[in-house]
C-alpha cells in the first residue's frame, strides 16, 4: 500500500515549523538575559504517532511516526529549588531588621565623643572629689560646679533617652507607613495577577512573563514571612485547564493559614499601641501572630518592638529596643535614688529630706532617662550635698561626699527592679559598679549587633547558594542558548533538506514512471 503522496511533505513542514518556534524562543531568552526575574523558557515537543487502522496493515506493516507537534512553551524552574529559597528568605529577613535596629542604638550609646555618659559621669566624680578637699569643702562655688556637671550628665540622659524613643517611633512609623502599605500591595497584585494568568490560559496563553511578575513578588512576600506556596490546577470546563495559587502563612506551632486562594486575600493589622499584629485568612478568621512568627522581616521588627528580654514575664531571649530602655532608666534611677540617698540626713532616708534630683512628671515610682531633673531646692542653693551626717563634725569634715565618691566609682552596686510577675519582690539584672553597669548595656548591645552580623552572614550566604542553584536552573545561559540557536538551525535546514528531496521524489514519481495504462 503506498502512502499518502504529501505525508513525508507535512512531516517536513512540521519540522519547519518546530524548529522555527525553537528558535523564537531561543531570541526570547537571549533578549531576557539581564531582566530582572526572566524564567527560562523552553518549548515542549512531542512526537506524532501514526493512529487507527489501514485495510492494507499487516505483520508486516512498518508503522512510521507523523512528525512533531508543539505542545507549548514552559518554564524552566525546580520547584524545590523554589521552596528552599523562599525557606531561606525568611530567615535573612529576620536578622536583617534586628541588625538595623541595633545599629541605631549603638549610634545611641557610642562613647567616642566627648558628649558621653562614661566621659559626663566621670566630671561628676571629679567635682565631687574637688568639694572633698580641705579648701574646697563647704563652698558654695564647689557645690555649684557639682550641681552643673550633674546638669550636663543629665542632658546625656535626656538626649539618650530621647533617642531611643526615637528608634521605637521610627520603627513603629515604619510598620505603619511602610512595611504594612507594602504587604497590602502584595497580597493586591499577586491576587490581580492570579487572575489575569487564568484568563490567559484560559484564552491558550501561559502568561509566562506574568508568572514571572508573580514569582519575583512571592520571593519579596516570602522575605517578610513564612509562606507555603501550592500550585493548583482547575477545571473550567471544555477541557480548560488552568493554574491556581494557594498561599499559606506558616507560624511557629507548625499550622497554616491561607492568606490567598487564587482570587481572594487575607490581610494583616498592625496596631501601633500595643505592637499587635493580627491576620485575617480569606476566610474572615482573626489569628494573633505578633508571638506566632518564626522569621521574616516582621519578626525581627516586632521583637525588637515588643521585647525586653528578662524584663518580660515570661523572660525570653530577644533583647529589644525596650531592654535597652528600661536597662538605661535602671541606670538611671540607681544613679538618682543613691545620690538623693546618701545626701538625706533622715533616718532611715526612705523619704528624703534633701533630695538633689526630682522628677518633672510627677512620678514616684521610678526615675527614667527622661524625667529626671535636678530639684529647684539644689538650684535655688536651699539644698546643698551633705558633707557629713555627723552633725557635730566640723566644716572640714567631708566623709558623706566621700561616699558618694566611693559609690559611683568603685562601690559594688546590685541593680534590681520591680519583679515582673508582679510578686513584689525584686530581680537582679546586674551587680557591679556604676561604670561596670554603664559598659555592660554598651558591651551588650555590642555583642548582640556582632552576633546579628555573623547570623546575618551565615543566612545570607545560604540563601545566596540557593539563589545561584536556582538561577543556574531558571536563568538564561549565554553559552546554552547559542547551542540550541545552532541545533534549531541545523534541524530547520535538515528539514527543508527533507521537503526537498520530497519534492524530488514526487517530481521523479510523476514526470518519470510514464502514464498508466500506455
């Protein structure tokens, strides 16, 4: 039985036609090399098997294939590639915003100037030390140039306090006019482009490059959280199928919640008054995940909000903007409440009768960084430091200034507040001198940004890893599209060599075989 006479010339032109498509997508890839978030892509082929039966099939009947037919253009990606890098992600995210923040109060505590506490602490040890001297004791000028080394200590203290204020307010302004206007835009344009993937596929177009558009986001997305991305298919009926995308938010006890299913979000709700964050899924439940986090960008800002380490009840282990806070107004109120001690001439001082500082809030349960003043009585010259509790000692008698010398140099002092749980008594937080205090919230603050930095690094270059394994997968190779622009050209030329030679035979089989029947 011979064949159809133009079969061998469609198989040719199939070829043609394949070739072509490989070529174009070859110069698509080519012409994508430097954009930013380009998926390589490759068209699928499939091979043309002969069907159903002929009246002449026998034993001995050689069947031959039809040609190739183009099934479509895909992306090239490894989705565990994917997974891994999105996993990494979060992590890097999470030490980054710490590291920032610990940046900005190293700034706050940084003792290279002549502005520093440590350097201010020491001119009010140093008058003291003049007000301790048989010339200088009792004088009204030395008393006043230890009243004014303690007012310039105290701007330090207010200027410090202030700043770290700041760094909180920064940070929750950030939450608030930044970090949450981006999530938004997220969950809107990962929703928008669910749904114009779909209608092109629908319409028979992959929509590659949108798809793209939606990776890139879900890499961003992925830096701020822990997110589960699934891909789905959905019948839409003659025989159209199409992708869907399921994103699930991960939190730290292992359950997950959908905050986008293909058209529908979820959203998140940042309270600045007392650092929630909430999650709402796409279908209308409310999930606190201000403690639920395991990484990502909002972790790192809302522990560094929220935490305070062994200030908190329960205790945990983030040293946030507020450990440095309340350590600095421990500090502080030691620095205040001893002075304002040893200067009492009551006994015991629980309440003392000549107090040098005050508070400009009215607060008795505590001085802070930032309500701490020196008392009107000491300006004005009715108060004056004690020079000795001795009432019958002579003028030259300076033994009480002595102390307070004592005191804040070299005295071994316990640092305690308030227990968190509320049971009345007190914790520990340090025991040392004042200037040992002082170094140990920088030294602290120190070794937690180095710590931060050597994490950061360690993530960083994990996910890079990943990153390089995943572009030498997805991304466009120079060196291997040149070789498919060969291979495509050689198949194109072979299969119009093929439609050639076809044309010959036909050529030959009607010009040459003569007429039938002569």
């Amino acid at each position: 039985m011979i064949r159809s006479t133009f079969s061998g010339f469609n198989t040719a032109q199939l070829a043609m036609m394949a070739s072509q498509r490989g070529l174009d997508v070859t110069g698509q890839n080519l012409s994508n090399i430097n954009t930013e978030g380009y998926t390589r892509q490759r068209l699928d082929l499939t091979s043309l098997n002969p069907v159903g039966n002929s009246i002449g099939s026998s034993s001995y009947d050689a069947k031959v294939g039809q040609g190739v037919m183009m099934v479509g253009v895909s992306q090239i990606r490894d989705p565990f590639l994917d997974i891994q890098y999105r996993n990494e992600l979060p992590k890097v995210g999470t030490v980054e915003a710490k590291e920032s923040i610990l940046e900005s109060i190293g700034t706050i505590f940084d003792e290279a100037d002549s502005e520093a506490i440590r350097t201010r602490l020491s001119a009010v040890v140093s008058q003291l030390t003049n007000l301790a001297t048989p010339e200088n004791a009792g004088s009204g000028s030395a008393d006043a140039l230890v009243r004014s080394a303690c007012e310039v200590l105290l701007d330090s203290f207010h200027q410090n306090g202030t700043s770290i204020e700041n760094v909180k307010g920064e940070l929750i302004d950030k939450m608030e006019r930044s970090v949450m206007p981006q999530l938004e835009t997220y969950f809107t344009e990962i929703v928008n482009l669910n749904v114009s993937i779909r209608n092109s596929q629908i319409l028979g177009n992959p929509a590659l490059e949108l798809q793209d558009q939606r990776n890139q986001m879900l890499d961003e997305l992925a830096s701020y959280m822990p997110i589960d991305v699934t891909y789905n298919t959905k019948n839409m009926g003659g025989g159209i199928i199409v992708e869907t995308l399921e994103v699930k938010l991960r939190t730290a006890d292992g359950k997950k919640h959908t905050i986008i299913n293909d058209d529908e979000s979820g959203s998140l709700t940042f309270t600045a008054a007392d650092g929630k964050l909430e999650a709402k899924d796409v279908d209308g439940n409310i999930i606190d995940i201000t403690d639920s986090l395991s990484n990502g960008i909002l972790k790192g800002n809302l522990d560094m909000l929220n935490k305070s380490e062994t200030f908190d009840n329960p205790a945990n282990d983030v040293k946030g903007i507020g450990y440095y806070q309340k350590t600095f107004d421990m500090f502080v109120n030691e620095f205040a409440t001893m002075m304002n001690r040893l200067n009492s001439t009551t006994t015991p001082p629980t309440a003392p009768d000549k107090p040098l500082f005050v508070t400009n809030d009215g607060n008795t349960t505590g001085f802070t960084a930032s309500n701490i003043k020196i008392s009107d009585d000491w300006i004005n010259g009715n108060v004056k430091i004690t020079l000795s509790k001795d009432p019958d000692a002579g003028s030259t008698d300076y033994s009480n200034v002595l102390k307070m010398i004592n005191a804040l140099s070299s005295d071994e002092i316990t640092f305690e507040i308030p227990h968190p749980d509320g049971s009345g008594g007190k914790k520990q937080i340090f025991k040392g001198t004042f200037f040992e205090c002082y170094d140990n919230i920088q030294n602290t603050q120190a070794l937690e940004r180095q710590a931060a930095a050597s994490l950061l690094k360690n993530h960083q270059t994990v996910a890079d890893q990943v990153a390089n394994s995943r572009e030498s997968v997805s991304g466009v190779n120079m060196d291997e599209e040149v070789m498919d622009l060969m291979r495509f050209s050689q198949s194109y030329n072979a299969a119009s060599r093929l439609m050639t030679t076809m044309d010959e035979l036909l050529e030959r089989l009607i010009v040459n075989t003569g007429v039938v029947g002569r």
